[in-house]
C-alpha cells in the first residue's frame, strides 16, 4: 500500500515527547513499539528511512539551564537523553524485523557509530534504518535543527515532524480551541509569525535547500505510512 509512494528517502523526526504517550515523562514501551511498527513498514516498502530522536521527554537543557543549571552541561545532558531514546527506538525496530543503526553525534563507539555521512547513505541504501542520536553534538542546537541538517545531508525527499498534534495551528490548539490549522505554509510564513512549530534554525536550514516538511499526529497505529501516502490531515511546509 505504500509501495506507490513518490518518496525514495524520508526522515522522520519523532520527539521526545511522542514516546512519553500518555505519561508525563520518560518512555512508554506501547507507545515506542507502534511507532516502530509503522517505521518498519515504511521501510519494507522500499522507501529508504532514517531517523532524529528528540530526547524532551527526559530531559531539556533550556529547562535545567532556568532552574540554574550551567546550559551548556545542561544541553549536553539532554543530547545524552536522545541516545537513551535511539537505543530503545533501535530495540524496538529490531523486534519488528528491521535492520538499523544507530549513528551518534558525539562518539560514544561502545553502543553507536560515529556520525559518518557517507557511511550513513550507504547503510540506507542497503535498506537499513538509521537513527541519529546526540543531535548535531553541539549545545544550544534542538534535535528539530538536527533533524533539518541530517535531511539536507542526506539528500531526503520530506523531512516527517512527528508531534502530539495533526499539524501547525495559529496558536496552541490545547489552549485554544478557536486556533486556526493550516494545510500548507510556507518557511516565510513560519518565521515571520512565528509559529511554534521548529526553530527558527530548523526552519532556516530546510528552506536553504527547499526541504519539505510535513507535520502530522504520530500518535495513532498506521499513522506514518497514511501521511507518506498523503492521506490525513498534516501541515506541509514549502517554499
Ligand atoms: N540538544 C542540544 N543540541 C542538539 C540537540 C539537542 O544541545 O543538537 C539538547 C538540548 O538541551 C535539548 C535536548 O538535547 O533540550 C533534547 O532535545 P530536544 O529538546 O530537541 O528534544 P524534543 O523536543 O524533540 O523531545
């Protein structure tokens, strides 16, 4: 079904938070596998997949930084989070079946590979999933910036942002019910009102190289695959 797919190289940028499902912190096992499932069948489809986790759901150098925190050793904690999620993210995809890597950032050889861009497209090529950990290594950076770079880098297609809601909105639509949801905006749009979507640095770096980005609820079974398909609702972000 998703063979039809207009897509050859995706990244799917899954944060933090998506793995809490419904607890408040930390790593919900259900949760992880359904999002793994749905990689897995992505990538059975042909369509090369790599992958930036988010690590918010364990800890954020900006909030440790306002309690007093140093933020640079606070923002190196948090990239240390997002390798926590890559190795349970690559537990889980191997249990569906699927062959992965774990490339990080900042050299940790005893459980990742170091970050080699070449080595990277190759794994994909040979129909591995990649998931990049450890953001860019480089604090005052978000893994939202790291997923823009690791797609530009790796010459995707779509650049996928997995969030706990089916697009982009005028405001929080938690808060605000009456917020306004958009089908398609462009980067300008983004910055210039300042939607709280991804960084300014994030949005910066996909425009530079006219990398679409599409947000979407990845908080439902099948719900990867639908949006590769185009169904559903979602945001698209384009030029
Ligand atoms: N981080 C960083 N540099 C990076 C990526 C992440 O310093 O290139 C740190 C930063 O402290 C951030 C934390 O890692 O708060 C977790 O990443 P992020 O907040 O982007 O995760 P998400 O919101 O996607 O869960």
């Amino acid at each position: 079904t998703i063979a039809n797919s207009q897509y050859r190289r995706v990244l799917l940028k899954v944060s933090g938070e998506a793995l809490m499902g419904q607890g408040s912190f930390g790593i919900e096992p259900g949760m992880v596998e359904m999002i793994a499932d749905d990689i897995a069948a992505v990538s059975r489809s042909g369509v090369q997949v790599c992958l930036v986790i988010g690590g918010g759901n364990i800890f954020r150098g900006v909030a440790a930084a306002a309690k007093g925190m140093d933020r640079t050793q606070g923002d190196y904690a948090g990239m240390l989070a997002t390798v926590i999620n890559a190795l349970m993210m690559q537990n889980a995809l191997e249990r569906a079946g699927i062959d992965t890597r774990v490339m990080s950032a900042i050299q940790m050889s005893a459980i990742a590979e170091p970050y080699i861009r070449r080595r990277a497209v190759r794994h994909m090529e040979k129909g591995r999933v990649v998931i990049f950990a450890a953001g860019t290594g480089n604090p005052f950076f978000t893994t939202d910036t790291a997923a823009a770079l690791r797609a530009n880098e790796m010459e995707c297609d779509v650049l996928f942002k997995g969030t706990q809601v089916d697009g982009v909105y005028s405001a929080d639509p938690r808060r605000h019910p009456d917020a306004q949801r958009y089908d398609s905006l462009s980067y300008q749009d983004v910055l210039a009102r300042q939607l709280n979507v991804m960084d300014a640095a994030a949005i910066s770096l996909a425009r530079e190289n006219a990398l679409p980005i599409v947000v979407f609820d990845i908080h439902s079974a099948g719900a990867f695959p639908k949006v590769l398909r185009g169904e559903g609702r979602f945001t698209k972000i384009i030029e």
